[in-house]
C-alpha cells in the first residue's frame, strides 16, 4: 500500500482502473455505469492519498495527536486571505489556518493498545444507495474526508442494507482498504445463520480479516460471542463486540460486559450517548473504564433530532474557545471528553458533513464546566 501511494497519480490511477476491471470481472457482472462510477471514485479518493499520508505521518510523530502544524507554518497565513475567514475555515474542515491537515486526536482499545482515530463514520441509511446514483458518488468524497483527516473507522452492518457492499465497492476502487479501520455486525439467530452471514459480509466488504466484528443489538449474543472467540484466535477477526442503540438494552449490556473475561473477553463496546440522552454515564462508561473494554458511541446527535433543533440556533461565545464553529463539533465534542469514550462514529452521506465531523477530532476539548454548560445550552 505503502509502495502505490508513492507511485506517480496518473500510474496510480491507471492502476486502479484495471484492477476495478478485474475486480469486477471475477465478481458478478456489473453495468458499464457502475464500472464508471467506481473508477471515478477511484481517482477522487486517489487524490487525497498524498494528503492523507501527511495526516498519517503526523500521528506517528505525535501519538497523543495534539495538532502538529507544517514546518514553518505557524502563524502563517495564505497571501491575500482574511485572517478570520481562515480561521473559521480551518476549524470547519480540520486543517490550519495555513492549510496544513491538523492530526487526528486517537485512543487506545485497551485490550491492545492499538490506536484508533477518535471520529469515524457510521453507515447506517446515507451509505443504503445505488452506487451509481448522485448519492453513491458523493460516498467516495465522504471516504476523502475521512481519511484526509487522519480517520479510519467505518461502522456497518447487513441491516443497512447496501451499505457494506457500497463501501467494499469504494474502497477496492480506490485501493484505499489499508486505510480503513472496518466495523461491522452480525445480526441473525443460530450458529449457522450467524457465520454465514459473517462471511457474506467479508465478500461484501472485500476483506478479510474484518477489523472488528459486533454482535448488532445482542441478538442470540452467547452464540455469536462463541463463534467470535474462536475467530479472533484463528484471525480471522481483529477484535469482538457487542452494540445496541437504545437505553432500554443497558442492563442487558452491562451484563454482557461483566460476563465476559478472558479468552473470551469483549474488545469494544457500541451505544448511544449524546447531550441529550446521557443514561451511558451512570453504569455503561464507568464500568467500560474499569474493565478496559472500548467504547464506539453511534447516535451522538440523538438520532438527527437534536441537530434541528439548534440548526438556527447561534452558537454560544464557548464554541471558540473548544475550536467549534458548528452545533454538529460541539456536540461531538461533548460526547468525546468523557475520558471512557474511544471513537464516536456519526453517520452521513455528504462529504461537507464528513469533513466538519472530522474536525471535531482534533484540538481542545471541554472540562466538566463547559460540559454542563454545553448540557444547557443545547436543552
């Protein structure tokens, strides 16, 4: 991987268009429409790779992902831009007011201590289309986005209808899957059921091993979770899960959480949490701490809800001071200092959104102080 991103962008790009032929080839015949679609997608994701590597490098350099500028960048502003318009550009889109890419903040899942990049990008409706229609095209800009600004976690599940298929498609045009952490879930009952289902989704997602595989919404979970157990030892998954959405489900999942030591142990754990549904903070976060099991958090914004909420709403004097120019940074903001949180993982199929998600990734983040004050302004 490391050896094509060096490479020319036109060999790049000459490249991934045979390989989406013969990728395409030796899986089900596709139209010539979508072969388009993808290698243009290609060449899109493709030219952020150079960007990306930089966001990379970066991180190597600074594990605790505090923003590292350009050399010779500090301070610096492009000649002929407004110092201000800069400035909120920047924290609009994750870079510097000079333009140089700002690093990702990661976290460890402890029980590794691999990093993983603190914002990804769920799947759930905005990645369910036709990969050749206007949306699935602007899927490939959404992947930019997120690996421009030095993250890596995509969340998916076959509930999601097309989803995983979509972003297996992009990825392998593109020749961007080293670059992607890939989550996903099981969601079926019985043995069987449950590693079929699995393994359509390594084809779907063309790859193996998964990153990390979730049991989706506990269902049939002590089944799952055995099966998980011997496919974490024999690699052919990364890491195992468990999800669920709603606070009804909490009890059910602490008592997950606690029944599971090692070898069988959980690497992660995925639920809600937002400033407006805060249930996780009593039980879920604290015991996550103590048992050192990573937490995934999906509906940040409460489901979408609250964002219309504030949409006309102006942003209080504090989003300065945390580097937030948007209501969708504070709150993402919010869900990210409590210390127990790993990766928050929104989901969106605008690439505009992508960027301004990512942004909340790097930079300051509010104290308990700001917390609450956050908590009421957003009420």
């Amino acid at each position: 991987m490391r050896d094509f991103v060096r490479t020319p962008p036109l060999t790049r790009l000459t490249r991934l268009t045979r390989l989406t032929r013969e990728g395409a080839a030796a899986r089900e015949p596709r139209s010539i429409e979508r072969r388009t679609s993808l290698v243009r997608a290609a060449a899109a994701m493709t030219a952020a790779a150079t960007i990306t590597t930089s966001a990379r490098n970066a991180m190597a350099q600074n594990p605790d992902r505090r923003q590292t500028p350009a050399p010779g960048a500090a301070g610096e502003q492009s000649p002929g831009r407004d110092p201000a318009k800069a400035a909120a550009e920047a924290a609009t889109t994750g870079r510097t007011a000079s333009g140089a890419v700002r690093a990702m903040a990661t976290r460890p899942i402890p029980s590794s201590g691999e990093r993983i990049p603190v914002v990804g990008c769920g799947t759930w409706r905005g990645f369910d289309v036709a990969g050749d229609s206007a949306e699935g095209r602007e899927l490939a800009g959404v992947l930019e986005a997120l690996f421009a600004a030095g993250g890596s976690v995509i969340d998916s599940s076959p509930m999601y209808g097309r989803s995983e298929a979509v972003v297996g498609d992009l990825l392998a045009a593109s020749g961007q899957r080293q670059r992607a952490f890939l989550a996903t879930k099981v969601w079926t009952r019985s043995k069987s059921a449950g590693i079929g289902q699995m393994e359509e989704s390594m084809r779907r997602l063309q790859a193996r091993p998964i990153d990390l595989m979730q049991v989706h919404n506990l269902v049939d979970w002590q089944t799952h979770l055995a099966t998980l157990a011997d496919w974490r030892r024999e690699k052919r998954v990364r890491y195992v899960g468990v999800t669920h959405y709603h606070a009804g489900a909490f009890a059910e999942l602490e008592q997950v959480m606690r029944s599971r030591p090692a070898p069988g142990r959980l690497d992660t754990v995925q639920f809600n949490y937002s400033v407006e549904a805060r249930e996780a903070e009593a039980r879920l976060l604290p015991l996550a701490a103590d048992l050192g099991i990573a937490v995934i958090v999906n509906m940040p914004f409460g489901g979408g809800g609250l964002l219309r909420q504030l949409r006309d709403r102006p942003l209080p004097g504090w989003a300065a001071d945390i580097g937030c120019t948007t209501w969708a940074q504070a709150l993402l903001k919010f869900v990210l200092s409590h210390p127990a949180v790993t990766c928050v993982i929104p989901g969106t199929g605008k690439a505009a959104h992508m960027r301004e998600n990512a942004a909340a990734g790097s930079g300051p983040l509010p104290d308990d102080t700001l917390r609450r004050r956050i908590a009421a302004d957003a009420a």
